[in-house]
C-alpha cells in the first residue's frame, strides 16, 4: 500500500505504526500529523477516502473531525478570554440576555464549556433544517429547562456544547462561529479548516461508516421502554430527530453535504490532520508566526473541572475535564502525559497540544470504532518513546 507524506529523521517509528494500523489494525483511510517546536515533523495519509468510488485519502483530502470541533471552539472562546472581550466567570446573560430564563438565570458561561450546565438534550424535537439554520437550535436552548441545577453536576454534551459556547461567541465577536475561527486561525495556520465548508470542496470530503466489532454496545434508544439516562444520551446526539442516532448512518447524519455546509460546532468542523497539528501546536508554541494561547491561558484551562461519575448515567470509565479540553485520562482517553490537553472525536479522531513537549498532534480516520480502538494508541506510544 502506498503512503503519502513526509517523515522527518528520527520520526521514523512514527511511520512505522502509521504502516502497521493499515496492515494489522484493520484501518482503511487515514492521516497522521505531528508538529514539534512549531516544524511539522511528521505528515502522513493512505487508504481510502471514499469506499463508494475508491477515491483516495491523498494530501488534500478533507473529513469531518467530530468532538475534536470542541476542543477548535474551546481554543476560540478561551482566545477571547485571553484578549479580555470574554469573561469565563460573568453570567451567560450578560452576553446572551434571552438565555436567562427556565433556571438558567445564575449560569455562568465556564458552566457551558465545562459540561456543567445541564443542557445535554433539548424537550424539543428539532429537524435538519432547524439545525441548518441555527437560531432555532438558540432559540431551543433558550426555552429549555437545565436537568440539574448549574455546577451541582457534569454530564457530556454530545453537540449542544458546540451550540452553548458558538452562540457566546457570535454573541462577542458579532460572527457566526465559523467565520470567527476561520479568522482566528488564519490561512497560513489552517487554511483547510471550515465550519460551514464553502462551494467546490464537498468531492474532498471523506465518506465515514462504522465498521462492526464483535461485543460492540447495543445502540442507544430514545423510546419509552428505554432508561431514563439511555434516552437523555440518544437525544443528545440526536436533538430528537436532526441526526441518526450514531452520527453517521450511510450518506445522512454528517456524511451529508448539507451538515458540511452547515455550522454544528460541537462536531461539524472538517479539517486536515495537517491542520490540526498545527491548530494544537499554536497554542503551546508559536507556530508560522502565530501563538494562539499563552501558557498562563491553557494552565488554567487545564484544572480538572469536571471528573467522575456523572450526573447523567454513562459506562466509565470517564474522562478529565478541564475548561471545555479533555485532559489526560489514562484509563479511557490518554494523551501524551499529565500536561496534555485537546479533544478526541467520535470513532478514533484525536487532536491535542502537550506545552512541556512543545508539541501539537492531528489523527483522522474514516473507519469509525465503538471500542477497543488500538490506533491511535499506538501513534501515541511512538509519539511518547520518541519524544521522551
């Protein structure tokens, strides 16, 4: 099988397990980024891109990141933090008057990058339209009532969190989310970063499916008969009809063209593994010319937040919250080390920075896992013996 990209000397190991994913752990379309000191040491793709046609994954090819979006929009707010036009600790009102009502009065807006704010899922059915054209997904949250007090518990917000953070920063910036992190990043950091992909990139698109695993779990259902919690967690990756219930169902959910075009920032950016390592590596390092974050900014996002059993039932183990990154967590979502902080995405993406290492990571992949996901992993391991 043919591998694209380049490896830097000394990063060959890296190649190494690239190789062995496809050959051993079953991959079938994938790339590998790795930037250190702000130099990309590590560029690699192979496979397929699409199994309908047998388009290749080749140095262009773009795909949908998942929940590694969040961690794009965390790095967003937490700009606007840094540069004093965001208050993590002011009332959600204060920027987002209509919010303050159904109990959401005292809600602070760290609640909403940190899990804690009790909106998961919405009593409201919404469409794919509804999604499409955003002010009805606010307009839902508005109404909605918390499932728990603000900041008595956690839960993961499977795409509202995308919402409830978007919505605080067009509220700022007076951008959609979109364009806001399109300028943000900029076209020499990420220039194949969208939220919202523009006209003439959809045929780069990866075509992303499921692949069956003896053991996996049983999907999770949204009917009476099912848990109380069971359903909270289905209409949280549904929004009660906008999505099929595991995000991707053969060419719906977010293997459709409109979602693409869309802004749905808790899963909907599209990228380049290329990208975002060097998204991640900008916030620890300054990465051609840009530092996104300052030290100071991602130590204080990096204060475990929310951990442990949750407020809405979920099979642990969990992982570490910071201030909306997901930090290392040894038994269910490890990075490099104690100091590592990014987010992964549905079905084996990963993106993530470690400050001590000066170092960003980009993985993406088309054939989705359930569990027992061993490739990324052993990218991880490789990453970790090579760097120390």
């Amino acid at each position: 099988m043919e591998i694209g990209g380049a490896v830097d000397e000394g990063f060959g190991p890296l190649a190494d397990e690239f190789v062995r994913n496809f050959s051993e752990r079953g991959e079938t379309g994938a790339a590998f980024s790795l930037v250190v000191d702000g130099r990309t040491v590590v560029d690699l793709w192979a496979g397929i891109a699409d199994a309908r046609t047998g388009r290749p994954w080749d140095a262009e090819t773009l795909s949908v990141i998942f929940s590694c979006s969040k961690g794009l929009m965390t790095i967003g707010a937490l700009r606007l933090a840094q540069d004093g036009r965001l208050d993590l600790d002011a009332l959600v009102s204060d920027y987002w008057p209509e919010f303050a009502r159904q109990g959401k009065e005292e809600m602070r807006v760290s609640s909403l990058l940190d899990h804690r704010a009790g909106l998961v899922a919405l009593d409201r059915d919404l469409s794919l339209q509804d999604v499409v054209d955003w002010q009805p997904v606010i307009r839902a949250i508005e109404q909605q009532r918390p499932l728990w007090a603000p900041d008595i518990g956690y839960a993961y917000h499977t795409l509202m969190h995308g919402w409830l953070v978007g919505e605080i920063v067009r509220r700022v910036t007076g951008m959609m989310p979109g364009d806001y992190l399109h300028e943000l990043f900029g076209r020499s950091l990420a220039p194949d970063t969208w939220l919202g992909i523009p006209d003439g990139l959809e045929d780069r698109v990866t075509h992303l499916y499921w692949a069956s695993q003896p053991g996996d779990p049983a999907p999770l259902r949204d009917d009476e008969s099912a848990p109380r919690a069971e359903r909270i967690r289905a209409r949280s990756a549904t929004l009660g009809g906008a999505f099929p219930i595991e995000l991707v169902d053969g060419d719906a959910g977010f293997n459709d063209p409109r979602i693409h075009r869309a802004q749905v920032p808790g899963a909907g950016v599209i990228s380049t593994a290329r990208d975002l390592a060097r998204i991640w590596s900008a916030t620890v390092v300054e990465t051609d010319g840009i530092r996104l974050l300052e030290r100071e900014t991602t130590d204080a996002a990096s204060i475990v937040r929310s951990a442990g059993v949750p407020a809405i039932e979920a099979p642990g183990p969990w992982p570490s919250w910071g201030t909306g990154f997901i930090l290392h967590s040894p038994r269910v979502r490890p990075l490099l080390s104690d100091r590592s902080f990014g987010h992964d995405g549905a079905g084996g993406q990963l993106a993530f920075a470690d400050p001590d290492a000066r170092m960003g990571l980009g993985y993406l992949t088309n054939r989705l896992l359930r569990r027992d996901d061993g490739r990324s992993l052993a990218m991880l391991d490789a990453t970790r013996r090579i760097l120390g």
